[in-house]
C-alpha cells in the first residue's frame, strides 16, 4: 500500500479559478471527517491486439479543496498506467466516467474498456453469481492511459470536511469539480505533457463538453473528446414539441428490425436506418408540423409508411396520431409475446407483468445487468485491485439525482453542444468522436446528428467530429461484437488524432 499526499505545489492551484467556491454562510452541520489521500498499486499485464501490456493500476482517491484550501470532497479513482514508458508526452491520458448524473464509473471500466471486463450474456439476462471475470482484450489501454473518476456523491467518493451536496450536484458545480480533480492528477502523477483525451457515457457526455470548453478556457488544451451515447441539449423534450417523435423513429426502425418485427425486413441495418432517417426528416416532419389540421387520408397513408419502419400496427399509429413515445413502443413492440422491451438496450425483452398498462413495470436491459456490473466490480476492487474499504461502493446516488441543478450558461436546463463547439473553435487541433448504438432508446442517434450538425462549425472544423454505429445499445459494450468494432474504431480515432497533432507540431 502507498499513501501520496497532495503536494505543497497545489497551494497555487488553490488559488485558481478551479477551485471550488466556499459555502456562502458557514456550514450548519459538524464538519464530516477528512481521510488523507490514498493510493493503492498493484502490477499487472493484459494482451490487446497480439501485444502483451504490462501495466500498474492504482486505485485511489484524491482531496478537492475550497478558495480557503479546506478540504471539501474526496473523489475516487482507478488509474491504469503502462509500464516502462522513459517519456510521458509520448503516452496519452484518458479521463473516464459514467453519467446519471449520480452514476459511478463501474459500468464503463468493467464493460472492456479497463484491462479487466464482466462476461455477460449477450442482450439476454445472465444467471446469478458466480459471476466471471477476464482481461479485455478490447481494452482502451492499449491506446493510453486510462483514469476512471467516480463524482462525488458515487463509488467511493464523499463529501468531507465542510463540504455540501449543493457544492457538487449541478452542471456547473459539477464541471468544476472534475476539472479540478484532473488538474490534482496532472500534478501528482506529472502529466502534464501528455496528450489528454476525455471519454464520458450518456451524461458524461454532457460533462465533457461542458468540461472541454472550462478546461481549454483554464489553461487546459485537450487533444480528443469521446462521446458515447449522448445527451447534448436539454431542451429538445420541451413539452409540444415534436422533435422527440422525430428522433426516435430511426431508433424504432433499427429496433425493429432487430427483433424481426419488418413487414420486408431489409438484410442489410445501415441502410434502411438511411431510409427511416429521410423520412423522419421529410414526411413524417412535415406531417407533425401540420398537427390537428393533418387531414385523415395523409394521416392513414403516413400511418401504413410507419408501420413499414417501426413493425407496429397500423390501427394503432392511427390512435396515436402518428406520435409514439419511446415507452410506448418499448411496451407495443412485443405485445403479442407479451414481452417487453428494455429502454438502454432495446436487445433486451423480458415478460411483461402487465400487458395492458401504457407504463413499463422495469428495464430489462438495466435489471439484467445491474447485478452483475456491481458484483463484480466489489470483488475486483479487493480481490485484483486491493482496496479495501470499510465503505460501500455506490454505484449509483438517488439524493444526487433528485437534487441535481439543472441551470448552465444562465439557462434552466442544459445545452453543451455550443460548449463542444466554442472548445473546438478555441482549439482548432481538438477532434470528437461520437460513438452510437442503434438500439438506445435513452438517447437515440438521430438527436445527437442533429444537436452536433447545429453549432455552425466551419468546415474546416466540421471535419474533425466523427460518427460511429453500433449494433447495440446505450452502454455499447454489452455486445461483445459491439465492444470489438468499438475497439478498432478507438484505435483509428487515436492513432489519427495523434498522427494530425504531430502534423501541426511539425507546421
């Protein structure tokens, strides 16, 4: 076991804008207790891609402090580094997360992305434990260093000190809390030359653009943004508006045709998605837009063109007037199995207690993949990690969900895509990389095309954001078909992100 403690160094840092703001009136409750840091490293190998990987992971935690240099939060960390590298600016470092908000980075470490990964049953519920465990050979490692964060409030990471909930549970607070936290791990590990890439799922997404655009404007300069499956704008679910139907009819049509429900199921996914995306964008637009004034033949003929992309009865698309939420379809798909289908990951079906309600009883693809993720992940930890804790991990905080500050840029919900795009206009050599899967019905494709296709970028930069498909869902690496074409979709974006930077150095 070895302890680091932060560095007199950090005091300037202390100073900075990142430093999280102190309590406006003094802290009415006892100040909670306040661990030193810690870290814990273990030796490992793995082998990706032919080549075998020695590396070290420390788990470990690192102290946020207020404008007073007051510890207020303690946040969690699972860094894999490798091993030999004489040069660190030659060897890149990827800061990882989940979303929620209030989602600890479990599910994204353990999916393949760190060096080890939970064997599942593919788009099928897997059986109780034991669970097993085996080195990815999908990992990310072999591309860069890897650093998975737990927010505050998740896994291992509290609050401490006079530290309050209101100090970390919003958009911004949020932001500024993982800045900070990467700025400490820079410090500590001397990481500052290396290239810096972050890679954040579902609301991760939404943290790293607004992270990108804090970052670049603090000093920051960041080399790649991964984003898996995104949520960039907030207000595309304002009530009346029909964008939501829009976006999720591509998702439908590829779901359908996953479970064979087609009328003439195409044999090929890429191209009839092509298809469902002009027609959601032209005569199903067109006649939402003309709502209640939509006269009954359009209305019919429109209906027999949606069954032919979603499989869902005619009479029934006439009922709904054309609009289909993602409940309703997770609920109407299977109704004749009396099956439901799961919202993360449309793969997923299980039986459907009650096949006359409009509301859902559970997640299929969230309940048969919940245990797994946790009981893994509390094994690893003591078992190859060796970290013990008399602590239990979180994997997911209710109270950071339910008391979530929704405010950003001085609007009531937040849009970030604007963010992505003023970090790239800043930093004209910064490329995303936008990863989708075709059966997430969290947060379908479709919208996030469109929320990355409106921050009038120009062309120059338009070039440098990348669209990949997958054939699964929200959390991607659930397929192992998936996790591999993911794999060799990272290695591309890396090798090209680094390969253009080197270009520009040469210039």
């Amino acid at each position: 076991m070895h302890r680091h403690i932060a560095l007199s160094s950090l005091c300037l840092l202390l100073l900075s804008p990142l430093a999280l703001a102190a309590p406006a009136k003094p802290a009415h409750h006892a100040p909670l207790p306040i661990p030193k840091e810690r870290a814990v490293s273990t030796q490992h190998s793995v082998t990706i891609d032919g080549h075998t990987i020695r590396y070290t992971a420390t788990a470990g935690t690192i102290l946020l402090r207020n404008k007073k240099n007051q510890p207020i939060a303690s946040m969690f960390y699972v860094a894999y580094t490798e091993d030999g590298v004489h040069n660190l600016a030659h060897r890149p470092v990827t800061f990882l997360y989940n979303g929620g908000p209030g989602a600890a980075s479990n599910w994204i470490q353990m999916g393949g992305l760190g060096p080890y990964r939970v064997n599942m049953t593919n788009g099928g519920p897997t059986p109780p434990a034991p669970y097993s465990i085996t080195p990815s050979h999908y990992s990310l490692l072999n591309d860069s260093d890897l650093v998975f964060i737990d927010a505050v409030g998740t896994g291992y990471s509290r609050i401490v000190g006079t530290g309050t909930g209101k100090m970390f549970w919003g958009v911004d607070q949020d932001v500024k809390s993982f800045a900070q936290f990467i700025y400490r791990y820079l410090d500590k590990y001397n990481r500052w030359q290396s290239p810096k890439f972050l890679y954040g799922e579902s609301y991760g997404t939404t943290r790293s653009a607004a992270l990108a655009d804090y970052l670049q404007d603090h000093g920051v300069a960041l080399n790649g943004v991964i984003l898996q499956s995104s949520v960039l704008n907030y207000f595309d679910w304002m009530p009346g508006s029909i964008n939501k139907y829009i976006f999720y009819l591509p998702s439908f049509a590829a779901i359908a045709w996953y479970h064979h429900k087609l009328p003439d199921r195409p044999a090929h996914l890429a191209p009839f998605v092509q298809q469902a995306r002009e027609f959601a964008a032209g005569p199903y637009e067109q006649a939402l837009w003309q709502g209640d004034t939509l006269p009954k033949s359009q209305l019919d003929a429109l209906a027999r063109q949606m069954h032919r992309f979603t499989g869902l009865p005619v009479r029934y698309l006439e009922r709904a007037d054309l609009r289909v939420t993602a409940a309703h379809f997770r609920k109407e798909l299977l109704l004749p199995e009396r099956e439901h289908i799961g919202r993360y990951d449309a793969r997923f079906a299980a039986a459907d207690g009650n096949p006359v309600s409009s509301r859902n009883s559970f997640d299929p693809s969230s309940q048969f993949t919940a245990a797994p993720f946790a009981s893994a992940f509390q094994w690893y930890l003591r078992n190859i990690l060796k970290y013990d804790s008399n602590r239990h991990y979180k994997e997911e905080s209710n109270q950071a969900f339910n008391t979530w500050d929704w405010r950003h840029d001085h609007r009531s919900r937040p849009y970030v895509a604007g963010n992505l795009a003023a970090a790239m206009r800043k930093n004209p050599y910064l490329r995303v990389l936008s990863e989708n899967g075709y059966f997430d019905l969290a947060t379908p494709f479709f919208e996030t095309e469109y929320d990355l296709r409106q921050v009038r970028l120009s062309a120059r930069l338009r070039k440098h954001i990348t669209f990949a498909y997958f054939k699964s869902g929200h959390m991607i690496y659930l397929n192992p078909h998936a996790l591999r074409a993911m794999h060799a979709v990272l290695n591309s974006f890396y090798h090209d992100t680094l390969q253009a930077d080197a270009r520009g150095a040469a210039h």
